[in-house]
C-alpha cells in the first residue's frame, strides 16, 4: 500500500491535525500506578481485584485493533488512522479517570468497572463502527471488530516493597513507574545471546550512517507512521536523527526537501525512538504538555553519549536495495498489555553486550559501563509495498536461520544501538538515592522496559542505497 503524497502546504496539514485534535480531545493526565496481567477480568472478579484497584495497582488493558487491520483500503486510510488515534487517546482519558478516582473505588468496588470500564467499551464501540463503515465504503466491510471493543482492569505488579513507599519522583508523587522491580543487575543474568551460523554466500559487510545523538534536541509527541496528521499521537515524546523535518503532517516531498543531521546528506532517512528520562525532578520543556508530564512522561531528557546506525547482511545470501520510504517499526509500544510478541529491542550495558540482552527489565550496569538499547529491525521484504495497514505485515524478521519467508527478499537490516552514560539507580530504597531512569511511553504503559521500539522511514537517495547495498553484499565496511 503506497502513501499518497498530501499536494496540501504542511502548515495547513499541521492546521487541520491541530482542530482534529481538539475534537479528539486534550486535557491533562494525571497518573497512578497502574498494568495489565493476564487472568483478570475487571474489577468485579473478587476482593484481591477490588483490593488491587483501591491502592491504584491496575492499569487499562484493551485489545489493540490497529494491529488486527492487515488491510486497509488507501481510500479508507486516513480516516481509520484518525479513528485509531481517538482509541488510543480514550484509554488514555479512561486511566486518568482511574488514577483520579481512587476514593469513589474505595467506597464501591465496582465503580471501575461501571463508571471507567464500561462508558470505555461503549467510546471504542463506536469508534471501531466507524472504522468498519469506512472501510465498508470502498471494500467489503470487516466483520467481528466489534469483539475488540471491551476492555479490562488489571494488577500492574507495581505494588511498593515492604516499608517502601511509591516512586514519589514522578509529576504529582502519583508513581506510574518504574519500579524497583524493573531493574536487574546485569552481573547476576545468565548469558542469553545467540548468534545464528552464517553460509558460505553470506553477506557480510556493513553499511554505516552518522547521523548524531540528537544534538539539535528534535523532539515531538507525534508518529508519522502510525498516526499521520495527529498531533501527540504517540503520547510520549520522541528523539529523532537523520530527516529533520518529522512530525504528525510530514509527507515524503517534505522528507525528500529537508535537511538531515547524517554526515552523508544521501541519507535523510528518520529515525527515532521513544527518549530515556532520568526520574530526578527535574522539569522538562514538556512538564506541563501533552506527551510529556501531563501524561506521566517526566524527568530530565537523557542524550545518548554515542548512537550507531549500522545496516547489516544476510546470513544465507545477498540482499537486496530498500525501496525509498520504507516504514519500519520494530518493537511494540504498547507490549505490556499487548504481550511480548512484537517486543523486539534489548537492554544491555558495555561489556556484556556479547553475553546478556534483556528484553523486559533495565540492566543496573557496574561501574564503568553504560546502559545499551539496541534495536534490530526487520530484514524481509515483501517486494511491493512500502507500508501496510498494521505497519507490520509488508516487513518481516527472518527465521532462526537467517531465511526470509516466502516471497520475501532480504534488505539491509537496521541496527540501532543507543549508549547512555546514566548511573544505576539505587532500587534498595526505591530509587531515592540515585533515581531511576525510564522510557517514556503511552501512560498504561507503565514506562516498562518491555515497550521499547524504534521507527525508521528510509529517504535514501538511489545512489547511496546502491552503495551500501554493494558495501554489503561484498563484505567492506563502509560509510
């Protein structure tokens, strides 16, 4: 599915989003503890649920129907895009009502369920009807939606230690994470990595791009990718390198006109990620906005000390040159309450990359050694299309053995790695010594480590993606 190019100027793009965003609604989130386990459903299934929700241990758990339309007609797309954000900002809407109501939930146990859950399951009725009417419109129209409109309450597992209380760094001490809990010591973790055997035909070489750490400190709330023309759509703020022209209303002339942060300016490619903040108080640009502290997103911005953009072969095989403006999302935003099977990137510290990578906690790094986010990005193509409807099914990661599914090529895949001079934060007393650190993320996300993700949109010009293609397949190292 190829996205149309927009022939509207951006500002009045960036109009239009600001007015639909006020219709979708804005307004302040106050946050508490609060995620989703499995085996519960809703407020009413007994006194540890009801107890769980009085001391504002749960989170709003809602099946995600984004990632369920594998197909959507380019006529029907813009307005399906516009109807998955509003899902989005009603959970969010839904769990400041819950974080806000703890005395109503104290006093009747199923309130959370009949004032919060319900009137959710209701808003996201509708909106899902008419994601299907608009769909139906202009092709058959999908059946069973409905099935995804009910959501649940369940425990968080961000319960205070004995004698501890909440992460009181957080905006307002409501303490929405992380938790003690998040965070291992590396040195304690069994080795885990794997590394599969590479064939004789191989691609060995790599592809780098510089493209800086964020220096020009880029930030915004939005995801072109998942909700273009949606102003905080992604309701935790991003950094971003390469293309510096990337928000809601971006189309790809306006990545193709703008300037880039990479060394090699052939490559003005996006790539950005959800930022790390340090839990220590301070107050950000964002402290009082939308996907920054009025939706739990709090604590000083941390820059990375060093980010690599390395492209990487096949290990059964040449690969193949990107099409330009190849969306990729590796990872899920949303895997705490999604489950882990999209969750992709990995925690590590320097050191221990070649023996530990840590897909749901922290690592609490010795002294000396820096924390490590790395991404791997998907490394199959289907060969048509530059973006699906669930940002997913045109992509895909090659099996254990390297091999690419069926009718899919091997592309130069993406590894993003992320280095952070940060100290290990002190979990023995919560955090208070030394804070914690954490991604930002949607607010039922709880900040997990889990949730970690990255988005790449490639705006390679041909001649530097032949390069690198080349570079690869011939096994050099080049830049």
């Amino acid at each position: 599915m190829r996205r149309n190019t927009r022939k509207r100027s951006k500002t009045a793009r960036r109009a239009v989003g600001a007015a639909a965003a006020l219709a979708i609604g804005a307004g302040g989130l106050v946050t508490v503890n609060l995620y989703a386990s499995a085996g519960e459903t809703g407020a009413s299934k007994g006194s540890t649920q009801n107890q769980a929700l009085a001391a504002g241990t749960s989170t709003i758990d809602c099946p995600d129907v984004g990632q369920q339309l594998t197909s959507v007609p380019a006529k029907a797309k813009a307005q399906v895009d516009k109807e998955l954000a509003l899902l989005d900002k009603q959970i969010s809407e839904a769990y400041q009502r819950l974080s806000t109501s703890q005395k109503a939930i104290q006093q009747d146990p199923n309130f959370a369920q009949n004032a919060i859950v319900g009137p959710l399951k209701d808003k996201r009725k509708a909106t899902i009807d008419r994601i299907a009417i608009a769909i139906g419109r202009v092709a058959a129209k999908p059946q069973g939606l409905d099935a995804l409109a009910a959501c649940t309450l369940r425990a968080s597992g961000n319960q205070p230690t004995a004698g501890q209380g909440g992460n009181n760094t957080n905006a307002g001490g409501t303490g929405n994470g992380p938790v003690a809990a998040d965070f291992v010591d590396i040195t304690k973790v069994k080795s885990n990595v794997r590394t599969p055997a590479k064939s004789a035909k191989a691609s060995k070489g790599v592809f780098v791009s510089k493209c800086g750490v964020n220096a020009n400190k880029l930030y915004n709330s939005d995801n072109i990718i998942v909700a273009p023309g949606v102003t905080n759509g992604a309701h935790h703020v991003h950094d971003y390198v390469g293309n510096q022209d990337n928000d809601a209303f971006s189309s790809d002339q306006d990545f193709a006109k703008a300037g880039t942060s990479c060394q090699n300016r052939g490559d003005k490619s996006s790539y950005y990620w959800p930022v790390l903040r340090l839990q220590d108080g301070t107050k950000e640009f964002d402290a009082d906005k939308q996907g920054g502290g009025a939706e739990g997103n709090t604590g000083r911005i941390l820059t990375a000390k060093k980010a690599t953009l390395n492209f990487v072969g096949s290990p059964r095989g040449k690969v193949v040159a990107m099409p330009k403006f190849l969306r990729i999302i590796t990872g899920d935003a949303k895997a705490f309450v999604n489950g882990t099977a999209n969750a992709n990137a990995s925690w590590s510290c320097t050191g221990f990359e070649n023996k530990v990578q840590l897909k749901d906690k922290y690592p609490l790094c010795p002294s000396g050694s820096d924390v490590v986010r790395t991404s791997k990005f998907q490394s199959c193509w289907d060969g048509r299309n530059i973006d699906s409807a669930n940002h997913r099914t045109h992509v895909a990661f090659a099996d254990a053995g390297g091999n690419c599914p069926t009718g899919f090529k091997a592309v130069p895949q993406l590894v993003q790695r992320l280095v952070y001079d940060v100290d290990a934060p002190s979990v023995k007393d919560n955090g208070k010594t030394r804070p914690f650190f954490s991604l930002d993320s949607f607010p039922e996300q709880q900040h997990k480590p889990v949730t970690d993700h990255g988005d790449f949109i490639n705006v390679f010009d041909a001649k530097l993606m032949n390069k690198a293609v080349q570079c690869i397949n011939t096994g050099r190292k080049c830049s």
